[in-house]
C-alpha cells in the first residue's frame, strides 16, 4: 500500500509540473533551425550577410503599417532575458529592425509600446528615414511571433514560482523518514 501511495504523489507531482511548466517562447519545430550564435549587432552591421539564418529578436513596437504584400513591425531592438522576453530597459537598445509578416495582421491590433518576441528568417535590409537621417534597418520575415502581455505596474511584487521538494533522511536506532512538497 505504500508503495503504490508513493507512486501516486510522483504521477500526480508530473503531472502538476507538466500544467505549470512554462509556454515555450520558440516552437519546438523551428528550435532546431534557430542559430543562436548570430548577435543583433552583427545583422546591424551586415545583414546581408546574414541572409537565410533564423534568428530570435526581441524589443518593442515603435509603429506598425499594411504593405501590399504582408504588415510590417518596426521594432526597438531589446536584449532577451532567460525566458526570451525583451528586457524592458530601452537604453539597452542597439538599435531598430523591421518585422514583416507575410500575410495580413492588422496594424492596429500591434499595440505601440508591446513587447515581441520574433522568431524569423534574416532576409536583407531595408533604407529607409528615422527622423531626417537614412537609417539602414536590418529586415526579419516573420516565422513566429510572441507577443507579451503588458507589465502591470500597480502590483510590481515579484510573482511566486512552482517547485518540488522531495527529502529523505535515516536516523540512529529505529527511525527513519522522508517527505514530499509541492510549493507555489
């Protein structure tokens, strides 16, 4: 009987760790074609030579537009976090890019000011104006894109976490022990 009442807590425990577990930022299928070893600046200053690669951005929306073909993103560039969520820190920024989708997303549901993750092919760059000056944007087609909710503000207290403890434990003469904890 306590055997099979121990294996029922590690199935439930599975269980409740695989519900809470976090989205994936990356699908799964495009993970293998993602290089991680191309940084942002480098497509800043090359793009071209980096046609063709997958990479992973991050920032957030500065303007979005229907084109003729698809909606394009302009996007501050942002440095990811562990979870792939842009850092919220614009002094951060190196810089702009274009996300362009290929089909229609309307530019008025991308809100100013959100945070996007984008998983997306390297496919040149574009020249266009920031303010007076010709700006070379590095250009990303869209393979997938993860918006993020907005921050709230008002409660800024950091958010408690899942995890499971599992304890055993032997003492002198007849005793012995072990336990099991889910926390929050």
């Amino acid at each position: 009987m306590g055997l099979a009442s121990f294996r029922l807590w590690w199935v439930a425990a599975f269980i409740l760790a695989a519900a809470c577990s976090s989205q994936r930022v990356v699908p799964e299928s495009l993970e293998p074609l993602v290089d991680r070893t191309v940084t942002f600046p480098e497509i800043l200053s090359a793009p071209e030579s980096y046609q063709g690669k997958v990479v992973v951005l991050g920032g957030v929306v500065l303007k979005a537009k229907r084109l003729k073909d698809g909606t394009q993103i302009e996007l501050l560039q942002l440095p990811l976090d562990k979870r792939e969520r842009p850092i919220l820190n614009r002094q951060q920024s190196q810089g702009r890019f274009l996300a362009i989708r290929q089909d229609f997303l309307d530019p008025a549901t991308i809100v100013e000011g959100s945070a996007m993750t984008i998983v997306g092919d390297v496919s040149g760059a574009k020249t266009d104006y920031l303010d007076d000056v010709e700006y070379q944007y590095p250009v990303v087609t869209i393979k997938h894109i993860h918006p993020w909710p907005a921050p709230s503000y008002g409660n800024m207290q950091p958010r408690p976490r899942f995890s499971i403890g599992l304890g055993g434990g032997t003492g002198v003469g007849v005793g012995g022990g072990g336990g099991f904890a889910i926390g929050f």
